[in-house]
C-alpha cells in the first residue's frame, strides 16, 4: 500500500505530540496507532487493536530487543548497589582530602563527574550531594556547581563505551540494522559515532577551561560573585529542592569503601573484550572479525551479570545487607529501569509501524530529490534533535525518533552513519541541557541543592556557546568527512568564544581562602 507524503504521519504526529505534551511516551504510542490505522484502511478500532497485536507485543517477543531490556535492567541493579554500597561516596571522600583551593574543588567535581559514567542519573545525583559540603566551604556557588554536574554527566555517559545511555542507543541501532539488514555490529558502530560527538566533546572541555582559565560570563558570573563576597550559595529567595527529593538511596554503611565500586567496574570493564572474542568465534576468526561478528548486547549483558555479582557478594560479606535485602536491591533496580523499557518499546514499534507505511523509502526518495548536500546533513539533524530536547526535555526521546530517520537518511545520501549517529546525540544533548524541564538538569538540581532555574539560567550561556561551535564542527566534519579536523576546529573556536565572552561579559571573580 502506497501512503505518499502520509507516511511521514507517524513520525511527524510523534513529534508533534512530544513537543506540545512534553511527554514522549504518549506521543511514541500515538505514533504507533496512527500508522497502525493506516495500514489497518484508516479504522481506529482496528487500528488499537493491531498497534499491540502487530507491533507493541512482536517488539517485546524478539530475541534482540529481550536480550536489549534485560542488560538495561541489569544496569538498573548496578546503579542501585552502588548507592547502597556506598562506593561513589566512598570514591568522593577520596577526592576530598586533597582539595585545598576552589580551582581544586571544581576539578575534583568535574573528575568524580567524569569517573561516574555508568548512568546520569545516578552521576547527577551523587556528585552534587557528595562534593556539596566541600564546594560550600570554598564558597563555589550552587550554580557552579549544578552546571558542573549536569555538564559532565550525560556527555560522559555518551563517551564511555559502557553505560545505561550506551545500552539505549545500541538497541536503536541495532533495531535500524535490522530492519534495513545492515550487517555491521551495532557496538562497534556506537564506538565510530563517539570522536564525532563533537557538543559532548566540546560541553566537557568547556567545564574544564572554565575551571582552569576562570571563564566565568554571564548569570554565571554574576552567581560566583555573589558567593565568594557574600558567602551566600543561593540567590535571596532560591529555592534548593527538599533533601528528600536529593538521594534515590543510602548508602547502607557509615564506612564507605572505595573498592566497592572500582572492583565490580574493573571486572564489568575487563570481562567486556574477551566476551566480544568469545561470542566473535576467536580464534576460529581473526580478532578484527570476531570483533566485528561478536554479540554486543550479550557481552555487555554477561559483563553487568558478573559485575552485580561481585558488588552483592561484597555487600553481603560486609554485612550492608542480607540475602534477601540483595534480592530487594535487584527489583529495585530493574523496577528503577521501567521508563526505558516503556520508551524503548515504543520506539521499536514506530520504528516497525514507519516501515509498514514507508516512511524511510518516501523520505530516501525526498532526499534523493532534493538540492541537501551532504555538508548540511549532520548539521540540520543535529538542530533538529536539539529543538526536540528542547521542547520534550528528554534525550532519550529525542534518540527514540531521530535515529530511526537519521540512519536511512544518511544510507541513501552516502554519508558516513558514524557522523549522522553522533549528529543525533549532540543534538539531543544540547537541547537537554537548555531546557528547564531536562529530567537530568532538574536531577542536577536536586543534587546541589541549587535553584532549578537558576541553574538552568546560568547553564544556558556555556551551552550555548558549546552548541554554536559545535554546528560549526559538524559543518566541517561533513564537508571534509575527517572527524578530528572537525574537533580540532571546534576546541580552538570554543575556547575563543568563551575568552571573548568573559571579556565582554564577565565578572573579576576574587579568590578566597577559607580561615
């Protein structure tokens, strides 16, 4: 059946819907029934019924998609024990008693933000409450200290190879490589997209010159100020959210160790390579070919399964909890995952339901047609992704329906999918870092203790700042298709732009020594 200019239908309602509602779980599912009553010859009684009968269920019963929910729950559970266990206070505390100057203080926060890559979530809220106590004794305003966490923890998250948003994406691109039988490893192709993901490149270096060269512009400047002449953290009338709303969970010792945390990543991190030879058939293949034939989604699933492990045996035999309070610890953090198994169906059902009515063909034709050159592509899709994240204040979402476009688009035009993947990314990023109504900058608040809007104000300026060099980096890498000219460029206009903008619009910070 040929649906024309209509079988952008789904796609197009799912983003409508997102940015209006601001949600993107209804606008994925209203998506998913549009399509299904089209194919369905328009009736929406048939159509609700087939939007689960011929795609919401089929998406739960495939093997790759159970295989992609089960190491996302997997990841849930690491979170949560970590917490419990209390190794990222531990590894925190271990940062503290070397810090002696605000230079120093920042660092250590954007370097514990850093360490904690395994999800934003629980990077947002244990770097802001941990390094807090030690911020507000060198009289770091909560600003600062918000932009920091939020500014490292889901770019981090998109740089390391292994975490919860790693997880997410793989199982996009696996579902389009799929779908349109590519027969390329989905992990190996998340590995090329990560030297052009240049706004996350660009948002992490950009905390660190802050830091190191006092680059401080704007409401930023004004914050900082105010903190180190009045000692006062928070603006007159800031509201720092309840502690309550600041920590998921406890650390169930009053003796935290760092180990518990660095062993079970070391043997998550170190079982990883020689699971990808082993599901690769090495030796029987080569390295690179068992690489690129190995099974990434069980290798990463195997590795989180080892990793929870050792993290519960430690626990148990420090006497944090027992037996059953592990297996408590286990549902916690799968029932914690819920909203991306819920947002990961959905997407892989849009995804189905677009290539029912055609999506991806009609769009291939269109671009085909049209004048796009290749040098504009990843620069229009990664405004596209930002002015999504920004209405929705989700990156998830945002990935959920632009990957599916993005990879098609980037296959019938013959631009390298590495730069189109990450294209994405940055985009999503960079509009989840502008929005007031982020989940991860509303955690970051939460976190410091800082004023949610007040720090979104005071983010705004540096993000984008990030954002414009990073359309100029996406520019470059298309017209050149080489990833580190694009970055290179990219550091130096950055670092430009953020010395002429605290020269133009900055404040003369005063250092301070506390007595």
């Amino acid at each position: 059946m040929e649906f024309g200019i209509l079988a952008l239908l789904p796609p197009v309602v799912a983003i409508i819907l997102a940015i209006l509602t601001r949600n993107v779980v209804p606008a994925l599912f209203a998506g998913v029934f549009v399509g299904a009553t089209m194919i369905n010859g328009w009736n929406p009684l048939l159509g609700l019924y087939a939007s689960f009968e011929q795609f919401i269920i089929p998406a739960l019963g495939d093997e790759w998609n159970a295989n992609v929910l089960i190491y996302c729950g997997l990841f849930g559970v690491l979170i949560v024990v970590f917490q419990t266990t209390g190794g990222a206070q531990a590894l925190a505390n271990a940062f503290a008693n070397r810090i002696r100057s605000r230079k120093g203080a920042q660092a250590s926060t954007g370097l514990l933000g850093i360490s904690l890559f395994i999800d934003d979530y629980f990077n947002a809220l244990t770097v802001g409450s941990v390094m807090r106590s030690i911020t507000d004794k060198l009289r770091i305003s909560r600003e600062k200290l918000a932009y920091i966490v939020d500014s490292t923890s889901a770019p981090t998250c998109l740089l390391v190879p292994v975490s919860t948003w790693v997880v997410y994406v793989m199982g996009l691109i696996g579902t389009e490589f799929v779908r349109m039988d590519i027969d390329q490893s989905e992990y190996l192709m998340y590995l090329a997209t990560i030297p052009f993901n240049y706004y996350a490149i660009l948002a992490i270096f950009t905390v660190f010159i802050v830091i190191f060269l006092r680059f401080d512009y704007g409401p930023m400047a004004k914050a900082e100020l105010r903190a180190v002449k009045t000692g006062k953290l928070i603006r007159d009338g800031g509201q720092p959210p309840a502690a309550d709303e600041i920590t998921a969970a406890q650390p169930a010792t009053d003796t935290p160790k760092v180990r518990n945390l660095v062993v079970p990543m070391l043997v998550l991190l170190a079982l990883i390579p020689p699971l990808f030879l082993w599901t690769g058939n090495y030796p029987e293949n080569s390295f690179v070919v068992a690489i690129g034939e190995a099974d990434g989604g069980m290798s990463i699933l195997m590795a989180a399964f080892a990793a929870i492990i050792v993290a519960l045996l430690m626990g148990v035999s420090q006497k944090m909890f027992t037996f059953i309070e592990a297996i408590h610890l286990v549902m916690k953090g799968i029932k914690g995952m819920m909203l991306v198994f819920v947002i990961l169906i959905l997407a892989w059902s849009i995804g189905s339901v677009s290539a029912e009515v055609g999506t991806d063909q009609f769009l291939v034709q269109l671009a085909e047609q049209s004048s796009l050159t290749p040098a504009l592509f990843p620069v229009l899709i990664f405004i596209a992704g930002a002015i999504i994240a920004f209405t929705t204040g989700t990156s998830y979402g945002t990935f959920a329906i632009m990957i599916p476009i993005a990879i098609p688009l980037a296959v019938s035009m013959d631009i390298a999918l590495p730069l189109a993947i990450a294209a994405v990314l940055s985009g999503g990023i960079f509009g989840d870092h502008c929005s007031p109504i982020s989940d991860t900058s509303v955690l970051s608040s939460a976190g410091s203790a800082s004023d949610h809007m007040d720090h979104v104000n005071t983010q705004l300026p540096y993000a984008i700042t990030v954002g414009i060099t990073g359309i100029i980096s996406f520019f470059i890498a298309g017209v050149t298709g080489t990833w580190w000219i694009a970055l290179l460029t990219g550091l130096v206009l950055t670092t430009l732009a953020a010395y002429t903008l605290t020269k133009l619009w900055g404040q003369n910070i005063p250092s301070y020594t506390p007595e």
